[in-house]
C-alpha cells in the first residue's frame, strides 16, 4: 500500500510527486485524462524554465513523462471517493 497518493497530475501533483520519490518516498499519482484538454489550445508564457510558450496538455505530458522516468506510478482514473484507513 502507498503511502502518499496525489491526487491530480497538474503541475502541482506532479512536481510533488517527483519531490516526494527524491525524498524516497514512492508515491501514487492518479488523474483525470489529459486527453480532455484536447480542445484547449491556449499558450503558458509564464512558466519558470521555459523561454518558448508550450501548451497546457503538452506541459501536462511532459511533467507525466518525467514522473514515469523516475518510476512514479501514474493512473489515470477518476476519484469518486476517499475513504481513511486505520493503521
């Protein structure tokens, strides 16, 4: 069983993600599918490291593809529910 379970794949769960498995904890990281920015075509110009504007879904992408290489594991499912767990 994990320990740590994020909860969305964004910048921000995945940048802890990796934060978290540099620190030798082995998360989990479950998301939505990205395919459902599909339609947004919207350039990031302001984000920290990158001199070119990237799209948010290939932003998303990448930081999934980082995550993999670290050996993050990456689901793509839907939260329904959270239940806590004694122990």
């Amino acid at each position: 069983m994990k320990k740590v379970i994020i909860i969305g794949y964004g910048p921000a769960g995945i940048t802890a993600a990796i934060y978290l498995k540099r620190s030798g904890v082995d998360p989990l990281v479950i998301g939505k599918d990205y395919g459902a920015l599909e339609g947004y075509k919207d350039l990031i110009e302001n984000y920290y490291g990158f001199a070119e504007p990237i799209e948010g879904k290939q932003l998303i992408k990448n930081g999934i593809e980082q995550a993999k290489k670290l050996g993050i594991e990456v689901i793509t499912e839907s939260v329904i529910s959270i239940d806590s767990i004694e122990g």
